[in-house]
C-alpha cells in the first residue's frame, strides 16, 4: 500500500487522506498552511513523511510535512549573540550599522537552518537520547566540576545564576534536544580517518627544502621619457579610481565633559544617613534555605493515570520520610533528577529571588528546619521535600558602608550635573536643529571646528568611531542637523553637525595630471624590472647558470641551501614562490622570479628538492598530525551531510521578516 502511495497520489486511498487532511485544516486555518509557516517564522525547513518520500508540496498533501522553524525570537537571540562577540573582538571599530546589514543577517539565518537541518534529519532518523546519557554528559561537563568530580550544588548554582534562571529539568531537556541534533554530525566526523601514508605524504611536503640560488636585481633607472597627451588620457581613463577625492566632512561640536564640572566634595552626614535608611536592603544578604528533595517525574502533559500514579509514589515516599527513612538513601534509590539524584536530594542554597519555580520555592520557604514535606507538584512531576538549614539574612552597620555611600553621592552629584548640562544642550539644540551658537552660548561651552576629514583619514574629535560614524550618516549630512549626544566615555560626550560635506568624486585631469604622468612612468618602471627579469630566466632556461649570469651582470647574489618552507628569507613572497615552482628535473634547475616591495625583482633558480625526512617526525607528532588531518577530513563530511540534506528537505526564508 506505501508503495502506491508513493507511486501516485490518486485513487480511493489518496483521496481518503485528502478527505480526513481537511478536518484539521478548517479547524486550524488556511493562513498557515497557505503562507509558509507562522507570522514569526523567519524560516522553515521542511520534509516529506519518511513512508512517501515523493509526496507532493501543495495543500493539503503538505500537512503530512514534517517541519522545523527558525523564529524571529531564535534568529534576534542569536543575531544580538554575534554582535556581542564582532564588538568585543572589535572594540571601538565595531560599526552597529555596517553589522545589520542584510549579508550579516543571512548569515547568521543560515548557522540557524543548519542546526534545524540536523534536527529534522535527527527526527525523522529516529533517534532518542537515553536519561543516562543525559546524566553522564551533565557529569562529565568541566564546567559542573570540582576536583574533576560532579558536583551537584556547583551544577545547581551555575543554572540559577542564568538569565533568566534555568531549572535542572529544562536544563536536562535542552542537553538531550542538543545530543540528539548532534549525534550523527560527530559521528560522521569522527568517523573519518587519515592514512599513514597520506600523513607521511603531508609531512614530506612540510618538511621539504630546496637548495636555491636567489639573485636581486637592481630597479631600472627613473623612467624620464616623456608622457604623451594621449598616454595621460588613456592612464586617467583607464585608473578613475585612483584618482577620486574620497568623500569628507567638515565638522562643529560641543563637547559636554562630566569630569571638567565642578561638584561638592564634602559629603552630606545627613544625606548619606537617609541613603543608608532609605536602601537599607541593599546592604541586606536575603534569607537563605539548604534543602533536598526527590523527584518523581511526571510531565504536566501527562494522563491522569501516570499523574496519579506518580502522586502516589511520591506521597508513600513522603510518608517513609516522615516515619525516620533515611531521605538520602530514599532520594538515590528514588529520585528522578540526575542533577541531585547522587547526592541524596540536596540542592545548592536557594533564596526566594524566583531561580525555582514558584510551587516548588514557596513549599520550602514555609517549612521549618528538619520538616518533610510533599508531594508538591510542579510542571516536573511531584516533590518531596526536606529542608536542612534555614540561614537568616545579614546587613552591613552604616559605618561598614559610609565610604561606599560617600563615593557614590559624589558619583551621584557627577552625574546628576553632566545630566542637567547635557539635557541643556539637548533642549536649546532642539529649539535651533540646524546651528550650535545658540546651545554653547545658553551652557556656556565653545562651539569647536574639526576637519574636513574623510573615512580613512579621520583626525581629532572624528577619530572616535562613534563620532566618524554619525558624521557620514546619511541625516546628518543631508539635513545640515545637530546631532543627538555621543558618548566618548561615561559621562562624557559630544554633539556635532556637518558644515560641509563634498562627496567623493573624479578629480578633473588638470587637477591630477602630474601624478597620472607619475602613475605612467612607474608603470614603465615597473614593466622593464619584470622584462630584466625574464630575459634573465631565459637565459637560465638556455644553460647559463645564475651564479654565471649575477658575476657578469655585478648582481647581489645569495646560495641558500636547505631553505625551508615558510622562512621569511630575503622575503615571505619570494619563499612562497620557490616553493610554487616545479621540480627540478635531473642535472637542470628550476628557474622563477618574484617581486619584492620595493617593486625590484627576485630571479631565483632552484637546484635540488630534499623531501621530509620521516626518521625525524616523533611517533606523537605523527599520531597528532593523523588526528588533525581527521578532524579536517571529518568537518568536510559533516559539512557534506547537511548540505545533502539541505537538497532533500525544503527550505524557505523570508528576507522580509529579518
């Protein structure tokens, strides 16, 4: 029957499918089903049902479809995840708006649909990841570890520091979403393997050298020859580029600078007692609560069979607790979460801040020392609940804080004046967008110049990245307006206008005809070294040695015997280029040539290949460069087997929500 299934999509069996695929569908909607996926998708990768491969994409056929979605909350988490790292690998060249560009976000679109590739190729694989599991890479993860042993109360206390808090069990249920993506990419990768004798071949080419002769030639003399009209056309013609005005600005500001304000020194006893009663809290550690529990776990999803029968698990265990059992030994035998389970229940100290969910946090927090309590019932399952120790909360005497407090009044003070002098600015721009005179004159600060400058050559003020960035924006260039303030550092900032901006342009041929006949004549230069430097290859191609042709011509010439790949010797380019040329072949050389910076050339002849010498590569080194070489080889196939299943599934993003 699957068969015919996947044969045709007529008959009575296609059409009893189509016929109950329209239930669901008038109850759920046409929108979704016609548009692609939900309103906050911003894409979807689908796949036909495994039992009928060649099944149709239009409705209502398309149901049977399985699917993953990247939604808009996935792709902005994951975006704002990468400007944090561009900014702080890039610090102050870091440009927020060059990073949203469209190439930027489908990009980082793409990293997405791949993990939703692997997820559905995972899914329709199969596969399913087993509580041990979860628990044994829980355990072996370094971060959750002391001594290189597991420790619970460290594992429990790194998930409530998360923002927002995480609880073990969504933690749990994230590693095994996590491990079941993952398994068939590791082990493909590491399934892949490297040969001795591809790991020898590897070795032979990197420890290879080459006996080389090397010869510099001299740069021509200046080229004086004239330039012709029609030579300084086709030039300036032919190279526009070289010859633009890059665009510039010329700037005002006023720099509003929070440190060059006068403030109060003395601190205000009376204030600062105030402060103390007033924030009392914050010098306050809350009360905290050690306690442990056992876990039967039942989802919130569950039948009312499996909920009831796990409420009667946990309340005869309750009862066990509460007649002198041992609440430990009953927690390992008992217990459903792996994050405590080994050590008897007990969970890291807990304050009432909102890191355990709320059924399970005011259980604890109405319990005396010593008491059991249960079942207590959570989106988990049920509890049972012991709690060990109760800590009370501590404060700070205003002597222990007076310091602290007299620093930030002063702070406070600080900042409240830059405030109050920047709002200033801010209204009397407001009131005259277009000039500063009228601001500096009510604040009483001088309107400052800066430039012209351009992207590339930025100077003073517009060296600040924050600063060149606003003044190439497009309003402030266009609409001649004050900009809103930009901070230089903490309390310290400026507001700027463009006064003139000229655009890049062509400088007109009078304007750059010396340097066209400069370009021209470095060009002719340029093109006699390389000619010297293959009419000296020919000579070596037709049996003259270079050592030979370097005394005849009074060349610096240099013997290099044995050079090794990679050595900066005379330059990183001309190594790179005796490397590239072929063999020599037996009783010849190897003749090529490279420029240098200076624009003179290198005539080099290569003489003998001496391969790696294998006796020389420690067993280690071999077994390392064997496992670097998988790796590679093993990211190449993962990267393979996403891009196959790409083909098979079907994949669509929509640019628009982006």
């Amino acid at each position: 029957m699957l068969q015919k299934l996947r044969d045709k999509t007529t008959g009575w069996i296609a059409t009893l499918i189509l016929g109950l695929l329209i239930v669901p569908f008038a109850f759920v909607g046409v929108n979704e089903y016609m548009t692609g996926g939900a309103a906050n998708d911003v894409a979807t990768v689908k796949a036909p049902p495994k039992w009928w491969e060649s099944a149709p994409q239009w409705w209502p056929v398309s149901l049977l479809w399985e699917s993953e979605e990247v939604t808009t909350d996935e792709f902005r988490a994951q975006f704002e995840q990468v400007r944090a790292q561009q900014r702080q690998a890039m610090g102050e060249n870091f440009d927020p708006r060059e990073f949203e560009s469209k190439e930027n976000k489908l990009k980082v679109l793409e990293q997405l649909i791949d993990q939703k590739v692997l997820a559905l190729a995972s899914q329709r694989a199969g596969i399913s990841i087993s509580d041990a599991a979860i628990q044994k890479a829980i355990s072996s993860e370094p971060a959750f570890q002391t001594d290189g042993k597991f420790d619970a109360q460290r594992y429990q206390m790194l998930l409530s520091q998360q923002v927002p808090a995480v609880t073990p069990l969504k933690f749990e249920e994230e590693q095994r979403e996590r491990l079941r993506t993952l398994l068939i990419p590791e082990a493909i990768g590491s399934s892949d393997f490297t040969t001795q004798g591809e790991t020898d071949r590897l070795f032979k080419l990197l420890g290879q050298t080459r006996d080389v002769t090397v010869a510099v030639l001299p740069l021509p003399a200046e080229d004086t020859a004239p330039v012709t009209d029609a030579d300084i056309k086709a030039w300036y013609e032919g190279h526009t580029a070289d010859f633009k005005q890059p665009e510039s600005v010329a700037l005002e500001y006023i720099e509003i600078d929070g440190n060059a304000l006068p403030v109060e020194t003395t601190p205000d006893e009376a204030a600062l007692r105030k402060r103390y009663e007033d924030e009392k809290a914050r010098f306050m550690s809350p009360e905290q609560r050690l306690a442990a529990h056992i876990l039967i776990g039942a989802p919130a999803d569950a039948d009312a069979a499996t909920l009831k029968a796990a409420e009667e698990k946990a309340a005869a265990l309750t009862a066990q607790a509460k007649a002198g059992a041992d609440f430990a030994a009953l927690a390992r035998a008992n217990s459903e979460d792996p994050g405590s389970k080994d050590t008897g229940g007990e969970l890291p100290w807990i304050a009432r801040d909102g890191s355990m969910v709320k059924p399970f946090e005011d259980a604890v927090f109405s319990m005396q020392a010593g008491e059991v309590s249960g079942p207590v019932k959570t989106d988990y399952g049920y509890h049972v609940l012991k709690l060990k120790e109760i800590k009370p909360g501590a404060g700070r005497s205003y002597e222990e804080v007076r310091g602290e407090l007299a620093r930030e009044q002063m702070e406070t003070a600080r900042e409240r004046a830059y405030n109050d002098l920047a709002g200033r600015v801010v209204t009397e721009t407001l009131k005259n967008p277009t000039s500063l005179e009228s601001a500096a004159k009510a604040v009483g600060l001088p309107v400052q110049k800066a430039g012209p400058v351009s992207r590339n050559d930025p100077a003073g003020i517009a060296a600040n990245p924050a600063v060149l960035r606003a003044a190439f924006s497009d309003t402030l260039v266009q609409d001649g307006t004050v900009s809103d303030p930009i901070e230089l550092a903490p309390n310290h900032s400026v507001v700027i206008r463009v006064t003139q901006h000229t655009p890049e342009q062509t400088q007109p041929l009078a304007k750059v005809r010396d340097a066209v006949i400069a370009a021209v004549r470095a060009n002719r230069r340029s093109k006699a070294a390389e000619a010297a430097a293959d009419a000296l290859m020919a000579r070596i191609g037709k049996g003259e040695t270079l050592q030979s042709i370097a005394a005849a011509e009074s060349l610096q010439v240099h013997q290099i015997p044995g050079m090794q790949r990679g050595m900066p010797a005379p330059t990183p380019e001309v190594n790179e280029a005796i490397f590239a040329a072929q063999r020599p072949a037996e009783g010849k050389v190897s003749a090529g040539k490279a420029e240098l910076p200076d624009g003179a050339y290198a005539v080099f002849a290569v003489e003998k290949v001496t391969e790696g010498d294998l006796t020389e590569l420690p067993a280690e080194q071999r077994a390392m460069m064997q496992q670097q070489l998988a790796q590679l080889g093993g990211n190449s196939a993962v990267q393979a087997y996403i891009d196959a299943m790409r083909k098979r599934f079907k994949i669509e993003i929509m640019e628009d929500r982006l």
